[in-house]
C-alpha cells in the first residue's frame, strides 16, 4: 500500500493519481470522488473524474452483491412451493415436470 501522507494533491499528475487510486479507494471507504483532497483535481481532470464514478459505481454493486436480499418471496410463492412438493412433482405429463406457476401469486 502506498504511503498516501506525502502527496501534494494539488501538483499531482494524472499518472501519480492513476497509482495511487487502488490506495485511495481501499482507505477511503470507496468514495474518492467524496473526498475535499480530490476536487480541486478532479475538476480540472473530467477523465479522471469519469474513472473515479465508473469504480465507485462498480464498487457500489459489487458490494451490494454480498448484501441480503431486499425482496423475500411472499407467503404465497412459499404455499405454492410446499403444496406442489405435498402433491410430489411428477407433473410430467404436461411437459413442465411440475414446476410450472410456483412463483405466481
């Protein structure tokens, strides 16, 4: 991990903001583009600034990947499953080996 405390945010250059990004994001929670260091660079850099949007857009969904769903399915969806799996899911006989209108309400 780079030492972030020398950096003079200010004179940075592209490349230099460019290394120190991975960094930036791991200690900054993910939000460079929050960060009062950064606007003075960002502004005069738009390519930057898109880069910074584009991860902190793609860090957004990973990490709502790992979070609980928001949506459970209804008590509904739930009775149909436990009333299909009681009947035993045969069901061939009409091509859908049973699985057909488990998940409508």
């Amino acid at each position: 991990m780079s030492d972030l405390t020398n950096i003079n945010f200010d004179t940075m250059t592209v490349a230099e903001f460019e290394t120190y990004l991975p960094d930036l994001f791991a200690t900054g929670g993910g939000k460079v583009s929050e960060d009062p260091r950064f606007a003075k660079f960002l502004a005069a850099n738009p390519d930057c600034a898109a880069l910074v949007s584009d991860l902190e857009t793609i860090a957004e969904y990973a990490q709502s990947m790992f979070e609980e769903p928001v949506h459970e399915p209804s008590d509904t969806v739930w009775s149909n499953i436990a009333t299909k799996l009681k009947e035993g899911i045969g069901g061939e006989e009409d091509g859908l080996n049973g699985t057909e209108n488990l998940a409508t309400e």
